[in-house]
C-alpha cells in the first residue's frame, strides 16, 4: 500500500498559511490524483483573492488555459465557484474576460472563546474574512450552567447577526482554561463545574457541527502566529490573574499527548500558582488595599511602578522573577525563536518586558526574542477560529480521491 | 507560483521512517511530477526488501505492470536497481520471473558519536543494512585535538574494514555533547577545547562529505524512537555523570531555534548541575570513597541501594528526586507520551524508573510511560546514522524536477 500526501503552496492573498495537504491510497489511479491537485490548486488560487480571469488562474497553478478552464467549469458546476461581472477596464476589443471568484458564502468557521471573565464569539467565511464578532462579559464566579447558557446566546446571536443558518457552519472551535483531554474534557481548578464536562458537545443545540476544545493559552499561540508574528517554534505567555502558556512547536499547535502541555505552573518550586495574587496584594495605598478586583489592583501596583513607588517597584520585579521562572523552564527546553507576552498584564509589557528579557538572558543559553501580543483579548478566539478553518482545509484535501471535493462533502456531518 | 510536496509512505521493511518526502514548483508539466513520483514509488518499494519481481512491484506502488516496468529498467539503467537471478523455484513454465534488487552499496551513511568517555563510527548502506561499527574508549581529559585525532582514525578504521572508499559516504552526522548552534559551532563545559570548533569540519580530511553536528542527547532521542519506541512526542534523558536531554516533537527531532532544546540543566533551582556528582560522593564503604572514576562509584552506590543500605537508598532517593524536578518542567512543558531513560546509568533504570515514575505522578496532570534505553551506548551513534539517512532521502526527493534521480546527483557534493 502506498499513501501519497501532498501540499500545495500557493502565493496567494488569503490570511494564514496558504498550504493546502492531503493524503489518499494511490489505488486510484494517477489521473485520479492530478485531477484532485488541480481541482485544490484552483481553490486555492481564487480563495482569499479578489476575482480572477482564467488567465491568472492558469498562471498562479501552472496549469494550461484548457486545463484551468476545464477544472474551472466543474468547481463551478460544484458550487465552489462563480463568475462574476467583468469591470469596464477589461472590456478591451469590445469582449470582456470572464473572471471567476471563491464563493467564499458556501460555508463558515466559528471561533468560541468561553473564558472566566469573557465569552466571545467570531465567525468567518472560508476566505478567512471576519463576518460577525460578539462578546459578553460574565463572572469567574458564573456556574458551568450560566457560562455555557450566555455562550449559547451570544453564539446565536452571531450567527444572526449575518444572517448565518447554524447548518452553515462547517467548522468551530473553543478555547477556554484548563487541561482539556482528547476527548474534550476538560480539567480545571478556575471555572466553577467546568471539570468533567465537554463545552464543545454543549453548544450542540446551537451548532449542529463538531467543536473542537482546546486550551485557551494553546490557541492563542496559534493566533498570534497567524495574524502577526512569523516563529517555527514560539510560546505565548498568558499572563493576568493566572498564568498559562500555549507551544506552537515546528509551526503547529503542540498541545501534548494529554492536552497538557505549556502547564508549567504545576511545578510549584517555579512560583506560578501565586505570583499574580501576591502582586496585587502589594500595599500601595488604600484605594489598592480595599479593591475587590485584583486585576484592578494589579494594574495599580503597575501603575505604582511606572511611578517610582517603592514597594510597586519590588512587586513588579518579584512578580517578573517568578514569571521568569517558568518561562526560563519552557524556554530551556523547546528553545523557541519567540515568546509572546499576552493576558490581561500584556498592558503592562513596557514593565515586563525588560524584566523578563534581562532575568532569562542570565539563565538560557540562547535567549528568545520577546514582544507584546497585538491580539489583546481576542487571542483566543481568533486561534479557535484558525483552528476551524484548519480543520476545513484538512477535510476538503483529505477527502477519500474517490468523493467528488463538494461542498456537502466537506461539510461533513 | 505554486510549489507541491509530496509524501510517500510506503510499506515496505526498511528500517525506520518508510516515508519519502520532496518538493518541487510546478512550473514543470504534470508528467514531470507523476514520472517523478513513481520512480521515488519504485525505488522506496525496493530499499529495504528482498529482491522482488515486477508483478510485486506494480501491486506496492499501484503501478501498472507496463509503467512498473519502465520505471524499474530506467531506473536501473541510471544505477540504482540491478537484476538478480531467479530461485529454482521461480521457474514455473520454464521460464523464471526476473527479479530487481535495490542497490544499497550505491552509497552509505555515517553516524559517529564523540563523546567524553567514547568515539563510536557506525556506517550502513542505503537500506540502512549497517555494514561496519567501530569503537575506541577516550578520556573525557583528552585535548580537542586529541580527541578529533582519535574520531579521525576510528573513522578511517570503520571505512576500511568495510572496504568502503570515503568518496562513497552520501552523508554523515555527529553527535557530541553541548549546545551546537545551526553552524555546527559547539558551547560545551564538559570538553576540553570543544568550545568555538565545529567538529564536523575538522574531520574533512577523512570525509569529504559535510558532517551534521548535533547534540548527543537529541540524536540518542531520534534512534530511539527509529530502533524501538514509537511515540510522535518523546523525551531522551541521558542520565549519568552528566545530565541531558533530547527531544522528538510531532514525530521529529526537536533541536530548538539555537540548538538548546533540552538544556534544562541550565535552570540550577531543579538541581541537575551537581545531583550525579552528589550521589557518586555518597559514603558507602572504603572502596566508594576512594575511587578515582566517578561512574564506578555511583555504580556502587546503586548496587549498595538494590542491598538496602540506608545510605545508599537515601542518596538514590534524592538523586531521583533532583532528576525528575527536571523531567517534570520538560513534561509539564510538551506533555510527551514517553520519557526514556538512557546514558551510564541506564543499568539503575530497575531502581530509578519507579522512583521518577512516582515523583512525575505527584506533579503532572498528565504523567507519561517511561522506560528504559534499549540501545544503551550505542544510542548516539545510530541516532547520528538515521540523520544521515534522512538526508539521503530528503536529497533524493528534494532534487529540482529537471535533474535527472541518478546517484550522482544525490551524492551531491
């Protein structure tokens, strides 16, 4: 038995990598196979891109005017494409090119971030563009009922506001804290009731396609690669009120055997588990000392710092060294070009930064670049939304050669 | 502009990854790349397997017999197969099948391993058959040069016992111990002079190919996972006077950004720095205390610990202890299915295994097998010759699609 895999790279416009791989038993035949690489290399080339003459198509594939044309009409036939309008600048000789566009419509990614104090919600079409955007604070204190209720609410409500059929929806994930196994159950010592169960299976009623779980610190890894930072290997620090780390390992999602990697903090001689709590229990001043929301009082202490206030300024470096810590752990051991400072503290990277920088220079032999995320609160569920769009390019060139590629059968529940 | 890689996985006995990968643009025509593909089929069904007639040819690689024969006589014209007669029992009808053998003596590879206590050369053929192994004990006191002189002559050694001519070595790799950067320069603290050579380079005189140079610990990883254990995530850990460790991550070896994956070590608050030294130093009996050779005392403590001596079992319980500190931030870092115990003290895996087994349960969410090395010393040197391998076949399908598939293009330097 023989596999063959390919990928295609396609220099194309479309936002996150534009690779495209695929496997399937070469008892086909040879034809079979050339005609699903060029029927990929044409989506490919129109997806993420505006519309294109055939021209173009057959330049940007390598294939023969004939032979694009050909696999054009079929992937017209399929749904996956359309013709569209000539402009008048074409209309050269008195005959416009036709020219021919990624029905981007035919179906849609979800990316669901359901996070102790945030539930948000993006969706996109399959060129990658952002169709609709929602959001709804709610308590770390919320029970796993109320979180999961309010999730339901502001997907539908996504969902509507584009006016998108839940059926249209081919692909989603969540990100949300804790250890989440295989199977999507999740452990967590933060979300009250959030062990045990499966948030993704939840949301069924809402969203009739399979939701991938993942951790939240792992997916935004992910997006920070995708909307900003090139890096083989990279960790994204999450650092707030807790800290967590996700890995994206020789350009992939490495969230371990068990759902467990990046969790650090689990060695508790590195200081991670109350780091952030003794932070903001600094006494600067009343206002700080009588704040119920420690994320409010680690801002000040922060602010404190950038003040000169003495007390703040010794928080901030002890809080540094014990970040330092767990990330001089992961660093020795991935040795990662990048490590990206994101969370709630990420406001406060003009104080981190530095520190870190020096604190893991004295300790590993080969010190990474660090920076700011430039996702902020989105990280996660823009990483949720990469993912699911990842798992429609891995069904659409995964699919058996002998299924014809259309799109009820990438849909695929 | 449009690039396809492809992947064959073919199952066929050779040793290690059966799996063939390359890429090329397609600005070629599709024939270049189906000629392409199926001479790779051929020749990846033939490497490694016993000689096999046409028919077999055809049914592994979903050729048709016609195509099967094309390919296997232009193949064999440019020197890559040979025919090879018939068993007696093959003649059925008078006439007996003809029979093509993949020429493994085409080419060879070489791992080497030069390390504190030992210079290890091991060279297979191209079906990865190995052919010679050699081995010289050194002094992790000896000189730079001394050590390289002696590298040098175990090598001239190995080749001649083999009758093989340095001119036909495709491809070798190194491994040693400390941090290599890309450029094969080394940073090590345990050998003499080592620091700021690259000790690829220096062996030209015997090796005209370019040498890969590669920390011990992460070679040892690889030919682990090629000779015995299967797991897409897992940790080598060279335990013994020094301590290390090498990484796999999605299947490959994980050498990080700078080459200093795995260097844990760094990080003194686990206590891995001086945990080995401390041990062998435990006060057991007149002849503990007075050896000259460190090895041989931790070997005593161990076998003074197995005899329950209170000591003995205190020191190995803290030994384990410091070990797994370090095993936990690198498991709670990738969350790997399999930690493998090698190095000198690989023969103490009957006390360690349980103790870290133990120790990593308390503090991981997701606690991995561990076991110990099957390859024992010989670890680094055939995680050096699977690397060499590797780049024979990543040469072989990586070649520009206008360049003939002939040996030599692969030998290629």
């Amino acid at each position: 038995m023989l596999i063959i895999t390919w990928l295609l790279v396609v220099d194309a416009k479309l936002e996150g990598p534009a690779v495209v791989t695929g496997s399937f038993p070469r008892a086909a035949t040879d034809q079979t196979l050339l005609r699903r690489v060029n029927e990929l290399s044409v989506l490919a080339a129109l997806r993420g891109n505006e519309p294109r003459p055939l021209r173009e198509v057959a330049d940007a594939t390598g294939l023969s005017w004939r032979s694009a044309q050909v696999v054009t009409e079929k992937l017209g036939a399929q749904g996956w494409l359309a013709e569209t309008e000539a402009d008048a600048g074409d209309k050269r000789m008195g005959r416009p090119a036709r020219r021919y566009r990624f029905r981007a419509e035919v179906g849609y990614a979800v990316g669901l971030d359901v996070g102790p104090r945030q539930v948000r919600v993006i969706i996109a079409d399959l060129a990658a563009t952002v169709v609709s955007s929602q959001q709804v604070d709610v308590s770390p204190e919320d029970t796993a009922d109320a979180r999961l209720a309010i999730a339901e609410q502001v997907l539908r409500a996504a969902l509507s506001a584009a006016g998108i059929q839940p059926d249209d929806v081919w692909a989603a994930a969540l990100g949300t804290s804790g250890v989440v196994a295989p199977d999507g159950t999740i452990t967590s010592v933060l979300l009250p009731g959030w062990t045990g169960l499966n948030p993704g299976t939840r949301l069924a009623a809402a969203l009739p396609c399979p939701v991938a779980v993942v951790n939240d610190a792992n997916l935004a890894a992910l997006a920070e690669r995708w909307r900003g930072f090139s890096a083989e290997t990279m960790i994204y620090l999450l650092v707030g009120m807790r800290l967590g780390a996700g890995l994206v390992v020789g350009g992939s999602l490495h969230t371990g055997s068990g759902g467990a990697a990046g969790e650090i903090g689990m060695l508790r001689e590195l200081g991670w588990h109350d780091a952030a709590r003794r932070l903001a229990a600094t006494p600067i001043d009343a206002l700080t000392m009588s704040a119920e929301d420690s994320d409010l009082a680690a801002m000040r202490v922060f602010q404190a710092a950038r003040d000169a206030h003495p007390a703040a300024l010794a928080a901030v470096d002890r809080f540094a060294a014990d970040v330092a810590r767990g990330v001089a752990a992961m660093v020795l051991t991935v040795d990662p070009e990048l490590v990206v400072l994101g969370g709630s503290f990420s406001h406060a990277a003009d104080l981190l930064l530095p520190r870190l920088e020096a604190l893991l220079a004295e300790t590993c032999l080969h010190t990474p670049r660090l920076a700011a995320s430039e996702l902020g609160d989105n990280a996660v569920a823009y990483g949720a939304l990469r993912l699911a769009l990842d798992t429609v390019n891995q069904r659409m060139t995964s699919l058996d050669s002998a299924t014809p590629l259309i799109p009820a059968a990438i849909r695929g529940y």
